[in-house]
C-alpha cells in the first residue's frame, strides 16, 4: 500500500533532521570561529603545548596485520547479527514455526560460534602474540 | 528532490573518490558516497538494505579498507607506480561501453519518453504522497512463485525479510544456513593467513612475516 510505505519513509524524517542538524552545527561552529576569531599565528602559538608531545615521524607507516584481522573478524560477526536483526523482528510472530525458527538460528550461530571457538583457540584474539 | 540531492551527491563524492590522489581521503569520500547510495535505498522502500549498507558497508568494510591502505603503506602518493600505460585509454574504452550498455538496459525497460527524464519521474512515485499503485511493487510482486509471503507494505522491511528469509516454506532457508559457513570460512582463512605463526612452525619463517610486516 502506498500510504504504509510513505509513513514508514516519513518515520526517517527525523534521520533527516539529525543530519541536517549535525551539518548546520558544524558549519555554525566552525565557520563563526573561523569569521571571529582573530588569527595572528606566532610559532609560539602553533605549538603543540600540553595538547600532545611533538611527532617523531610520519604517521604514513606500515601498520601491523593484527589491525587487518581484527578488522575482518569484525565484519564477519558483523554480518551475523545482520542476519540477526529480521530473525529477531519475525521470531515473536512465526506462531507454530516458532520452534523450527529458533532451531534453524541455532544452527547458524552454532556454525559460527566453531569459528568463534576456533579464533580464540588460536589466539587470535590476543594482541601480543 | 530527494532522489536528484542524494543520487547528485552520490555521484559528486564518487568522482572525488576516484579523482583524490590521497586514498585515505578517497576513502573517506567513499564513506559519504556509500551513505548516499543508502538513502536511495530507502527510497526505494529497501528499509533494511538501507540499514545493512550502513552497518556493513559503511561501518565494517570501510574500516577493513582503512586498515588495508594503512597495510599496504599508500599513505604518499607515488605517480610513478603507474607503469600501465594503456589502462587509461582502456578503462575510457570500457566505460564508454558501460555507459552504452546502461542506457540500452534504461531505454529498454521504460518504453514511454526518453530515459534521462523517466528516470526522474520515476523515482518521485515512490514517495509521492498519493502516487497510484507503484510501478515497481506491483511489478515485484506479480511473480506469485517466488516472493509468496511479501506483502507490499512489508516488502523491504525488516519483518519483509525475515518473512521470506526464516520460512520454511520459502527457498532461502538453505542459503541461510550455507552463509554461515561462508562465514566460517573466511573467519578460518583469514585466521589463518594473517596468524602464520603456529607452534610448531619453525622460528625463522614467522620472524621473516613479522619483520615484514611491522
């Protein structure tokens, strides 16, 4: 039906609105700030004072696997709850198939908790390994 | 409106992506336009693919891409790496057949009026506040075989989904239960190629990878 999907694009508005509003406050902020406030840069000014300790080095370094696999073991349970969500949203109203739903997310889960079992056995989950 | 602000921008932070020397930049213009393509999805009454494209793509693969990048050390960018002299003429080449294949595919399947402006009205029934019955609904769920439990209202929705997704008497049940394995598999091969370090492994290979790698 048209109108049940125009109220549920319409639940979004206030999405909308946060971002507009994030948008506005950031332009706000930083443009006033930018408009009023006076810049005379000295080297004294510019200096990092007790907001950090002076760069050794680039920040353009190699970094480590370990942040790579983090990352991936992340989208991959990521993905899971993703499934998750409509299972959840579907489970109170599946009436007799309730039983056979709940099985059936067990069984996906059970699957991937053998990968959960598998990582923190290896020690994937420790940083200095 | 909507779709020609968020369809523009996403096509405005595409070609910043493409066009930024700096592929952390590109990156993070890639986060906006993923964003972008998420509103349109939405407005196409995909709700839940909305959803998923910020979760997943937004949040998770953006921040393997980020990662990636970092790994791979691309932080300055070196023009000289670009030894293939012929992959810009190409990707011309390819993409002006591209172009011609997705206007053959938009002109075919909107027969009335010229396919720049049907596009455009096309897109504004969807939301239109007292559009007749919607084209793409109505062609979606004519084909009874195949999406049976998918009512409009639901279609796209979280509930919509999870309809046709966990009934059994829908065909998706075993690609359900196949993606979790997929899953593990790639849980598995990443633990696997990223953690070489085994115990019996001898010394000498995990410090070379170590070396290497930080």
């Amino acid at each position: 039906m048209p109108g049940q999907t125009n109220s549920l694009l319409n639940s979004y508005i206030p999405v909308l609105c946060m971002g507009l509003m994030a948008l506005f406050l950031v332009v706000v902020f930083v443009g006033l700030s930018r408009i009023l406030g006076p810049q005379r840069p000295t080297p004294q000014k510019l200096a990092p004072y007790e907001c950090g300790v002076t760069p050794i080095g680039s920040a353009r370094e190699r970094f480590p696997i370990k942040f790579y696999l983090i990352a991936m073991l992340f989208i991959v349970f990521d993905i899971e709850t993703v499934f998750l969500y409509p299972w959840a949203a579907t489970f109170r109203h599946s009436g007799g198939m309730m039983l056979f739903n709940l099985f059936e997310m067990a069984v996906f889960v059970g699957i991937l908790l053998v990968g959960y079992v598998y990582v923190w056995r290896r020690g994937a989950f420790e940083w200095d390994n | 409106m909507l779709f020609l602000l968020f369809g523009g921008s996403a096509l405005v932070t595409g070609i910043t992506m493409v066009l930024f020397p700096n592929p952390v930049r590109s990156a993070l213009f890639l986060v906006l336009n993923l964003f972008c393509v998420a509103v349109l999805y939405l407005l196409l009454n995909a709700y839940f693919l909305a959803t998923v494209q910020v979760i997943v793509y937004a949040g998770a693969i953006m921040v393997l891409f980020l990662f990636v990048i970092m790994l791979l050390n691309l932080g300055t960018p070196d023009r000289s790496l670009d030894k293939l002299r012929w992959q810009q003429p190409a990707a011309v080449g390819i993409a002006v057949v591209l172009a011609a294949l997705f206007g053959a595919v938009i002109y075919q399947s909107v027969p009335a009026g010229p396919p720049a402006s049907a596009m455009m009205v096309e897109a504004p029934t969807l939301y239109a506040p007292r559009a007749e019955p919607n084209p793409m609904l109505t062609n979606q769920i004519s084909d009874p075989n195949q999406l049976r439990a998918i009512t409009p209202d639901t279609m796209g929705t979280v509930t919509g989904i999870g309809q046709s997704l966990y009934n059994p008497g829908e065909a998706w049940l075993f690609p359900f239960e196949a993606t979790s394995i997929l899953l593990l598999i790639a849980v598995i091969g990443s633990v696997v190629l990223a953690k070489r370090r085994l115990p019996g492994e001898d010394a000498s290979a995990a410090g070379e990878r170590e070396g290497g790698t930080g």
